[in-house]
C-alpha cells in the first residue's frame, strides 16, 4: 500500500515505514504530524485519485529531527570582467517517518 502526498509545495510517493525529509514544518522531534492532502491511495488493484484530494485521506507521521541539507555553491563568474560573485545556501528539513495510511 502506498499513497501520493503533497506538502511544502512537492509530492512524495510514500509508504508505511519509510523515512523521508520534506520542506521544514513547525513540530517537535517525537510529534506526531498527519497530512491531509492525499493525491493518490493504492492498495495492490484498488487505486483510488483525488480531484485534486482523497475526501477523509490521511498520512500519519512521526516527526524525527530537524536538520540542514549539503551546502549548494552558487558562483557567478564574467571572464576579464573584474567580475566573481560567489554564495552558499542550505535548505532546512524535517526528517518523518510514515506511520499509517488511511483511506
């Protein structure tokens, strides 16, 4: 069984068990989250699309840790210009575990 979540602007393809680190929510480490924006519920034949959400799906999760992803380099270069920008970013996470699907 696996459903198809939208949260932080993305959707994840999920299912019971896993561990996945989505856009920054405001939960504490051991909170429990649930997600009510339920694209796609599959369960083997039995497949069920929202338009554009399941009515009554959700995906319950256990909020893991916060963190910062790898550093991307952005750097902004003009040949014989007298010209170098260089910048970082890290983008900030919350890691969750999968808990329950329901349809």
């Amino acid at each position: 069984m696996y459903a198809v979540i939208a949260t932080g602007g993305k959707q994840y393809k999920v299912a019971q068990g896993d561990v996945l680190r989505i856009e920054s929510l405001a939960a504490e480490p051991g909170e429990e989250v649930k997600f009510d924006k339920v694209l796609l519920i599959a369960d083997g034949e039995n497949v069920q699309v929202g338009t554009p959400y399941i009515e009554g799906g959700s995906v319950s999760a256990t909020v893991n840790e916060h963190g910062r992803g790898k550093k991307v380099e952005i750097v902004k270069f003009r040949r014989r210009k007298h010209h170098r920008k260089q910048m970082g970013h890290r983008q900030n996470y919350t890691e969750v575990q999968i808990t329950d699907i329901n349809a």
